[in-house]
C-alpha cells in the first residue's frame, strides 16, 4: 500500500476552534479516571483521514486549556469537548 498526502492541521500559535491558540501537542497523561490512561496518544486517525486530538489551548475566552478536535484536512476543525464545558449528561470535566 502507498503512503498518502500528509497535511498539517494544526501547530502551536494557530488559531483554535471556540478562541485561543493552540499550546502543546504529543502525549498527555491522564491521571484519576475510571480507567488509568497514562501515555495517551493524543492524536487519532481513521480509514476516512478524519482525525481527532487533544490538545492545550492558551487565552481561550471560556478559560478551557485542554481541547478535543475532530476534523480532516480541507474542513474545519471542529472542537467537540472543552475542560469545564458542560457534558450532555449533565456535569462538567475538569476545570
């Protein structure tokens, strides 16, 4: 199988979905959950080229300094969870 076309996303300083630039990406160790992720790849790929990652974000307006993106190269990438955004089943993650 060939490799395909890689596109950057994202990179530290970019503009992030819902305010703030993006920070750190790589690795995030995700301590006190249900289940013990440490070493979590923080970027996602499936058979679509639709991605997903988490990342830090700097000077968001809602204070959020972790976020999920989901997208794919040619769209907008879309913010689907923030730290402290209310969950749908009530609740909020981590400030």
């Amino acid at each position: 199988m060939g490799r395909g076309t890689q596109t950057v996303l994202a990179t530290s300083g970019m503009a992030a979905p819902g305010g703030g630039t993006y920070g750190d990406f790589g690795t995030f160790n995700l301590p006190n959950t249900a289940t013990d992720f440490t070493d979590y790849n923080a970027v996602q790929l499936n058979n679509s080229g639709k991605v997903s990652f988490l990342a830090f974000v700097n000077g968001a307006p809602d204070s959020a300094t972790a976020i999920v993106v989901t997208g794919s190269a040619g769209a907008t990438l879309t913010s689907i969870a923030r730290n402290g955004q209310a969950a749908a089943a009530g609740g909020t993650g981590p400030a």
